[in-house]
C-alpha cells in the first residue's frame, strides 16, 4: 500500500538522472506522496512539481527550515551535495528527527569505505592507515570523515536508520565530467592504473532506497554495502565508453598527481572540499585501495544490477558526445 504521509526526499534538485530525483519519480510512480526538499525555488523545483511531488524549499543547515520540513513527515531519504557542512546537516535532520519522535525510517545515502571505515583502522598507527589505504593518503578525506560521523550521529540519535554505502558511481565527475575533453580524442585518461572497480549505477541505488522507503521495517538498523556486478579494469570501462560512443576508445593511464592538477585542480579551484575529495579518491583507487565487490545489491533488487555500459548509455553528458 503507498504510504499516505509525504516522504521528505532531500537533493532533489539535483540533475535529472541523479539519485534523489529519479527517487522522486520512482516514489511518485508507486503512488506515494514525496515531499522534495530544495534550496531555491527555480526552474529545477518547478520540474518536480510538475512531475508531482510537493516542494518545500529550505537550507538543510537552518533547523527551523529542517523541522518544518519534517512536519507530517515519518520516513526520510538524506543527501546533500559534497559540503564542508555535510555532518551538520545531517546531524540537524537528526536532532528534528528524534525531537519530532515519530520517525519510522532515515534512509542515509553513505559511502562504500563506510563499510571497511572502523575505528580501530582509523586509529591505527599512521603506516597501518597508509599501507591501508594504498600508500599515497594516510587518512581519507573530509567528505569521507563527514560520512563516518554521520553515520555515527545517526546511530547515537537512536532514529531508525539505514545506510547505504554505495561504491563509486559509474556517474563520478571523475568518469563522466573531468574526463570528457580526452573522450573527444578517442582517450580515457585516468590516473588508475592497472587496478579494477566494481563503479555502481546511481539509477540502482535510487531503486533500492525507493525500495526501502516503500516498505522499510525489514531493513531498520542495517547498513548495506554496494557495488556494482563485476570488477574492471579501465581498459573495460574504455571498452564501455567506445561501445556508447560509437568510436574508439583506449585506456591511457596517467601519473595521480599529474591527473589531479591537471583535472582537478583546474576544474574544482573554487571548490576546494570537493578538490580534496576527488583527489583523495584518485590516490586511493589509483593505487588499488577499492577492489572489493559484493552481491548485496543484486539480492536486495531482486535482478542483476545495471552494467557500467547502461549507466553511460542513459548519463546526459555522454549521449550529448556521443551525438557530438
């Protein structure tokens, strides 16, 4: 039966495609009321009223705007974009969240390191952390520290919580915005080496947390970590990107530091939190920190999870060059 309360959807307003708007639309199609929690009131909320969700249109760091929101509200999916003030707005919906009491779900979009994030590894002796990680980095970065508190409010705030801890989305502006120029010249230039990915599709996670909000009792106080169905190399995913695009494309792997200036460095210079977050994921994946895979989300959807190629085929920035 659809739930007859709003469920509070937060970064819907993000790109069409991304995991909090296809949730909308997911929701939204199963006859569920979605209450879309937005920054500014522009043409990306009017696109979700139009589609029929209730727009209510706050600041996740202001907790008169967060309580509002909760009003009338009993399951919540959380997402925001990379901030330095990630920990407070969750730790805020949470404070609103406990105060208002009635909360039966707080769906928490993490990450995949959540699930190898211990404290005791977090806390071991800095070569551990170092030999740990790959070498390059010695701790992880501040988004990814962000994620391990929230986690941890959530679970001391005692509101049911599930965590999901996605593994790098096929979606990453790693793989589908900094490397766009080099695609052009029939090139993936990326900084990983020989090392393999299991890259998840964001369309995935949006079914699964859809999934959970419609029916979340078998999967309060759980935390779910996942991949996408198999590992590859780059050579694969530039195999992906040449099957998508129509023409030819080969893998060139490139120094980390080099990739990150570069790219990163050019590109993100007046964003300097989402600077150190990509550039911490490069040293890690670059030097083969991810390799893990698990088959959670297949068990959980019921079906085999999308292909790296699905993701790209359906990613707005990749039909427009393959149509360039």
């Amino acid at each position: 039966m659809p739930e007859r309360n709003p469920i509070l959807i937060t970064g819907a307003a993000g790109e069409i495609g991304g995991v909090s708007r296809t949730m909308v639309d997911m929701l939204l199609e199963q006859g569920h009321p979605v209450r879309a929690f937005v920054r500014q009131d522009d043409e990306r909320a009017h696109s979700l009223r139009q589609a029929g969700a209730e727009v209510f249109v706050g600041d996740l760091l202001t907790i008169a705007d967060v309580t509002a929101a909760l009003k009338g509200v009993r399951r919540i999916y959380f997402s925001m974009s990379l901030s330095p003030y990630y920990t407070d707005a969750v730790s805020l919906m949470a404070a609103a969240a406990r105060a208002q009491g009635d909360i039966e779900v707080f769906v928490n979009i993490s990450e995949y390191e959540q699930s190898f994030m211990t404290f005791d590894r977090m806390t071991a002796p800095e070569a551990e952390r170092r030999a740990h990680l790959g070498g390059l980095v010695a701790n992880w970065s501040p988004q990814q520290r962000a994620h391990w508190v929230a986690e941890q409010v959530l679970e001391w705030s005692g509101v049911p919580t599930v965590n999901i801890q996605a593994a790098f989305f096929v979606e990453n502006p790693i793989m589908t915005w900094l490397a766009l120029s080099s695609l052009a010249d029939g090139e993936l230039r990326l900084p990983f080496g020989d090392h393999r990915l299991a890259p998840i599709a964001g369309y995935d996670v949006a079914e699964l947390c859809a999934k959970i909000l419609a029916d979340p009792a078998p999967h309060i106080s759980k935390s779910y970590a996942l991949t996408g169905p198999e590992l590859k190399d780059m050579h694969g995913i530039a195999e992906d990107f040449a099957a998508v695009l129509g023409r030819p494309v080969t893998y060139v792997p490139e120094d980390i530091e080099t990739w990150n200036e570069t790219y990163v460095d050019t590109n993100m210079s007046a964003y300097p939190h989402i600077a150190e977050h990509l550039k911490t994921l490069t040293r890690i994946i670059g030097r083969g920190g991810y390799g893990g895979i698990t088959d959670e989300l297949e068990t959980l959807l019921g079906r085999p999870p999308k292909t790296v190629r699905w993701a790209l085929e359906n990613h707005p920035r990749i039909r427009k060059l393959a149509t360039a």
